[in-house]
C-alpha cells in the first residue's frame, strides 16, 4: 500500500484531508476510520475522487477506480485525532493536531515534501522518459533546476497571503469616490453550473469594494438542471442580479452573447461561471478607467483555485499587452474588460471559434482598441479541474484548431500574410510560419579579431544549412594578428563569391565596427551577427525575415543556446541584474519554461545583437549602434531607440543558433575596462531612466530582478514593482557628457 496526503485544513469547525491510496492493482479498496484521542470513532464524510494522475504513476495508465479521497469530520481545537487508511491488510496511522497541521504548512515541510516527491516513481518514469529523449546532460541540467527550485523562499500561496490587499486597504477603497465612475457588466454564460461555485463567484461580486455593477446571466442549462433557484434568490437580495433562463443550450457563444443582450453598462467584463474575482477587482479597473481615459480594453493578472476553493496555485504574471505573444498563446484570459463602444462595433461571440470563442473575441477587441492597458495584479482566481484546459488541455483539442482559425482570421484582418498556424512546444501555444514577400538580399554583418574556426564554423552553418540562400556576407576585420585569419578570409572569398571582408583598423568598438559593416552592405536587411555562432535551425532567416518584413516591426532577435543545449538568450528583460538581462539563461532547451515563454514568439524591449535582424532603413533612421556604448549595452540601447519610432522588438523563437559567446572581445577584468563598463552603464541609464524607473512593460513588477527564471519576487529583498538600486553608477558619468540619441 502506497498512500500520500496531499492537503490538510481546518476549516471552521471541521477538517478537510485531500490525497490518494494504492494497492497492487487498480481494483485494490481502501477502507478509511477516524479516531479521537480517547480511540472513540468519530463520524466522517468520505468522498472518493479520480486521480487519473496517480494511476499513471503506478499502473501506466489511466484507471476508472477511484484512488483519491476527500474526508470531512468534526474537529475540536486543542485535541488530537488520527486517521486509519487500510489497503490489501496493511494499514497506516496519521496523526493529527493543530501544532502537525501548522508544520505541514511550514516552507520546511514543503521543501522535504519536495525531496521526497522528487524521489517518487512518478520522477524515475518522468526522467527515464527525458533521458531517452534528449540524452543524460540534459537530464543533469533539468534535476539541478529541480533541486534548486526546492529552496525557493515562497510556494505562491504564502506569497499572494502576504501581498493581497488587507482589510484596512479594502475598507479605504469603499470610501474612494471616483470622478467617472462607470457602470461594470459582469457577463456570465452558465451551463448545469454546480450550486456551489455558482454561489462562489456571485458572493465573490457581492464582495466587491467598487459597487456601481450589475451582473447579467443567460443560463443555457437542460430543462429541470438550471439554477433558477438559486439565481432568484440572488436576484430578490440585489437588484443588480439579473438572469434569463434560455430554456436551451446555445453553445458557449451563444449562450455568451444572450448574456451580453442583458447587459447596460458601459464596461462589460466576462466570467466564467464557475470562477471568483478578487474582492478589489472593480476598484483596480475602474482606478485604470480614470488614469487611463482612453483604455477601450484592460485585462489583469491571474492564478488558478483548485476545486474546493481553498488552494491558489500557478499565477500569471503577465506582460503589458504584447501582440506577437497573443498569436502565440492567449495569455490574456482573466480578467478582461472592454468598453461598450468598441464592443458593438465588434460584434459578440462568433460560434464558428466555438472552443477559443474568447481568443476570437480578444483579438477582434485588441484589433479595435485605442489603448490596451494591463494591470499587474491577480484580480481573477480560475478554478482548475481535470476537464478544463486550465490544467488538461489535451481534454479540449478542438479549442486548440479553433484557436489557429482564430489567429488566422486576426492575421487576415490585420493584412498580414501568414502561411500557416501550427501547434507549438504545447497544445494551446501557437507557432506561426509567415509568407516572405520575394527574395529580398540579406546582408550578414560579422565582426572578427583572429578566431577563424569560429568564423568559419559560423559562415559555413548559414551557407550550407541554412534554407535561405539570397545573403551577402561582410566581415569586419578588426586588428586580427594571426595569418591564419588571413588565409581564412582569402579561403572564404574564393569559395564563396557573397563574402567580402572589409578592414577596421582602429580600437575595439563594437558599434562602430558594426556600423562600418553595414556601411557596405548592398541588402535590404541586415542581420548582426558575432562569429562565435552556428546555425542550428535551417529556416532561422526565413523565421526572423517573416517578423522583420511587417511593417509595424523594426527588430527581431533569435533563441540562442549554450554549446550544451541550454539557453544563452531568449530575450532581454530590462532591468534584470540592474540595467538588463537575458531570460530563461542556463535552462535546458527541453525544460519548461514560465508559460512556454522561451518557446512563444512575441515583443520584448530588446535582444541581444549577437543575431540580430532589422530593416537596413530603421538602422539608418535611429544612426545604427550609439558608439559612445563601446561594449556594453549598445544593443539594448539600440532596440530602445527602435522602439522609441513605435517599432516593436520580437523575439523568434523557432530561429535557433548556437552561441559559444564573446570568444573574440575576453572580459572586463582590467581596471580600465571595468571603468569603461561602469561608464557605459551610467551613460544608459542617464539615457533611458523611465524604463529603469518604471520597469520593462514586457515582463512583471511581480516577478524578480534577481533571477532571469521569472520566479516570484523575494519579499525579503526587493519590494514589487522596486528597481534596483544604481546610484552607484551616478559617478561615472562626465559632468560634459551630452544626451545623444534621445527619445522622441
């Protein structure tokens, strides 16, 4: 008998157990007691539940018994009781109490509780699988990231106790008195709704400390299974409820838009009908409404609220609204909220995407909006189960294909030329290949002091690999002193009549060697590239020239891994490390990452140039590289200055290179090259301090600096939303220093 319990509570006057039994097979029964201190049988409520999970683990498959338990009995505080859990004639004591129950709730208990899981057959299957798929070093690498994530300071449910709003914060937002104060329409399509969590969620809006709402429900249930009841006792309590019992199941959509019919306000904001909203949910959109007058749509952050409704888990954090990665996912979701303006000239819900009928709907309203706003809080708690694509989204595949319709009608819309939505790393992630309008010339931009392996690794990888052939190559040849550079270059230009080498006989300045380059290039496009590179996917320049030839883009960087597989670059978070960061740096390209996020196309504040792709116009438009950022930043400097023209930054992940990283420059580690750093730090923080002060609109205030794993943040060390603090760098700057290449 193998048996875990996975929660315990007190609750009231009673306590809660959740776990699971086994035996040898799936048919073995497991028979439960409860005893108080004196052994005297205490009366209890069992519930057996499916752990499709659990019998996985044990029996490779999944099993229609019955594995799992709920058990509910009466508890007095201050006396002990036990629980018998008995399977095939062996049996098993748990002892329970106030002060066990507190230290299973303890960081130290999760963290054994961790190791011990680790140590489970459920890890052995799980890593035997991994290493015959992707090798033992890449094993290696995914358990050290395991155990690392053991000592983390917080599991998120001690976190969100220690952040949400306190009672005197919600009480004060009740005083507040707004100079706009909407109406909200909360829309709400309900479908043989369980009593309880349709109770739940209304009470969660009863609670609410903004009140100028109304909610409006279209029951789609079967005759004889609606909520009728319980709606007109809500109704007969508030006036603001208000319902209409459809009689019929109109689907989703249907049901959707009957509710939306109902709805006079001037917001309207979607719940699902099983669902619970935060209790300062309305006052933080409608704060948002007031700050930001011309917002037609806000959406906030989320997590999800297991079945009882007493455990968060698995929050979003999510980025200021991002375009490219709604294509690639819809981590938009909860909450969402959308003027009634824009909604009628949208339309409602279209049955045609019935399955992502929201994925639709947030694109055709994001496609409409005047401002996107985001508010980086949990304002929506969406209750997960094992039929829901919260948490088993192979249980809903049809959403999935319609979701890739809904990307393809946003694209046709859009006038974007996509010529396919494909599945991504996940169901539910998207990966979109776009039709390149010709053949235009790319011209390859490839600084090099001496390493010609390296250079010629990196040029023969693109030249014989790589699926798009219409490139020159311009290799910037800076003060190299070994003669097999130069045979190497003479090589070159023989075997291939796209290279030419053109000579930079001044000091390292990684701008202006790059800006001589692209001085020569012939193409259209330019892609910078550091020597110390190998192709690894062949359609990485038909990748990145997709984003790059639309209109609203100015650059676009690619995923570049580690000689081992894990990732050197993934994007750049500003920020990260002080003044900015690679993401998801050191996790094993096979891993997970935070949402699928090294995995998802989308915009960020910068890449790295190492491979980097932009219009040849945009580079001259913004003067290339600042070349008073010698070494340091002058990259993320020049995205922030493409981004300031309103270009977007993507990040393309299905463009893959190796880096074997900065072979040819070595490393700040004489005095006069850490003051050149420290200087060139100062110069861009004098240059961009909104973005230092603020925050990267492409990553969390919620979400760490200290890490690049997007994990939470330390409350002990950094305050949510606080920068890192640099003065430090004050100093370095020159008192005759003048702002160059300012923001427009």
């Amino acid at each position: 008998m193998k048996y875990k319990i996975d929660v315990v509570r007190i609750r009231e006057n009673s306590i809660t157990l959740n776990g699971w039994v086994v035996g040898k097979s799936p048919e073995s029964k497991a028979s439960f007691r409860v005893e108080d201190e004196k052994k005297m049988p205490v009366k209890f409520k069992h519930v057996a539940t499916r752990r499709d999970d659990v019998s996985l683990i044990y029996f490779k498959e999944e099993s229609r018994q019955e594995l799992g338990f709920d058990i509910r009995f009466p508890y007095e505080r201050g006396k002990s009781y036990c629980l018998f859990i008995r399977c095939e004639g062996k049996q098993a004591k748990i002892k329970l109490n106030e002060a066990l129950i507190a230290k299973r709730a303890s960081v130290a208990y999760k963290r054994m509780e961790k190791l011990k899981d680790l140590m489970n057959m459920e890890t052995v299957n799980v890593a035997l699988n991994f290493w015959k798929e992707h090798g033992l070093r890449a094993l290696v690498v995914k358990s050290r990231h395991k155990l690392q994530g053991i000592d983390n300071d917080y599991d998120y449910g001690e976190w969100y106790e220690l952040t949400k709003p306190t009672d005197q914060e919600l009480e004060a937002q009740r005083a507040v008195t707004f100079e706009f104060e909407p109406k909200l329409s909360v829309v709400i399509p309900a479908f043989k709704t369980p009593e309880r969590y349709l109770r739940e969620l209304l009470d969660s809006i009863l609670a609410q400390t903004y009140t100028n709402w109304e909610v409006c429900i279209a029951d789609g249930s079967p005759r004889g299974e609606g909520m009728e009841r319980a709606l007109k006792k809500y109704a007969d309590r508030d006036r603001r409820f208000r319902y209409e019992i459809l009689g019929e199941n109109k689907g989703i959509s249907g049901n959707t838009n009957a509710a939306l019919e109902m709805a006079r306000g001037d917001f309207i904001i979607l719940a699902d009908h099983d669902d619970t909203l935060t209790p300062n949910a309305f006052y933080e959109v409608v704060k948002t409404i007031n700050e930001q007058p011309d917002c037609d749509v806000v959406y906030s952050d989320e997590d999800k609220l297991d079945m009882d409704g007493k455990a968060l888990f698995d929050p979003h954090f999510k980025p200021d609204f991002n375009p490219d990665l709604l294509t690639s996912v819809n981590y938009i979701c909860h909450l969402f909220v959308v003027r009634r303006e824009l909604l009628e000239r949208v339309g409602g819900f279209c049955q045609a995407f019935d399955g992502a009928q929201d994925y639709d709907f947030i694109f055709r309203c994001t496609e409409g909006a005047r401002k996107v706003y985001h508010i980086p809080k949990v304002l929506y708690h969406w209750r997960c189960h094992q039929n829901s694509t919260a948490s088993n989204p192979e249980s809903k595949l049809y959403a999935f294909e319609a979701g890739s319709r809904a990307i393809i009608a946003h694209y046709e819309r859009m006038g974007i030329r996509a010529e396919r939505v494909e599945k991504g790393v996940d169901y539910g992630i998207y990966h979109t290949v776009f039709q390149l309008q010709g053949e235009p010339l790319v011209s390859v931009i490839i600084p090099n002091k001496d390493h010609s392996q390296d250079l010629e690794l990196c040029v023969r990888s693109l030249m014989e690999r790589s699926s798009y052939q219409n490139l020159e190559f311009v290799i910037v040849e800076n003060n190299s002193t070994e003669p097999e550079t130069f045979s190497c270059y003479r090589k070159m230009q023989e075997e291939y009549e796209n290279v030419r080498v053109v000579t930079w006989d001044k000091g390292f300045n990684y701008s202006a060697i790059n800006n001589y380059g692209a001085s020569f290039a012939k193409g259209e496009y330019l892609l910078l590239l550091n020597n110390d590179t190998e192709l690894i996917e062949p359609d990485s320049i038909r990748e990145m020239l997709g984003f790059c030839q639309r209109e609203d883009v100015g650059i676009v960087g690619a995923r570049l891994l580690y000689e081992d597989d894990t990732i050197q670059h993934a994007g750049v978070v500003i920020g990260f490390g002080g003044i900015a960061g690679h993401t998801f740096i050191g996790l094993h390209k096979a891993e997970n990452s935070y949402f699928h996020r090294a995995m998802c196309a989308q915009d960020y504040s910068a890449v790295t140039a190492a491979c980097l792709m932009t219009k040849k116009s945009v580079f001259e438009r913004v003067g290339g590289l600042s070349e008073e950022l010698a070494v340091a930043f002058n990259d993320i400097d020049f995205c922030m200055k493409v981004r300031a023209l309103g270009k977007l930054v993507v990040y393309a992940p299905y463009a893959c290179l190796y880096h074997y990283e900065s072979k040819s420059r070595g490393l700040e580690n004489t005095p006069e090259k850490v003051a050149r750093f420290n200087r060139e730090v100062a110069i861009f923080i004098k240059k961009w301090p909104d973005i230092i002060k603020n925050g990267d609109p492409y990553y969390n205030p919620n979400l760490t600096l200290r890490k690049s794993n997007f994990a939470l943040r330390d409350l002990l060390k950094e305050k949510i939303g606080e920068p890192y603090d640099l003065k430090i760098y004050e100093q370095f700057i020159p008192e005759d220093e003048e702002k160059t290449d300012e923001k427009q």
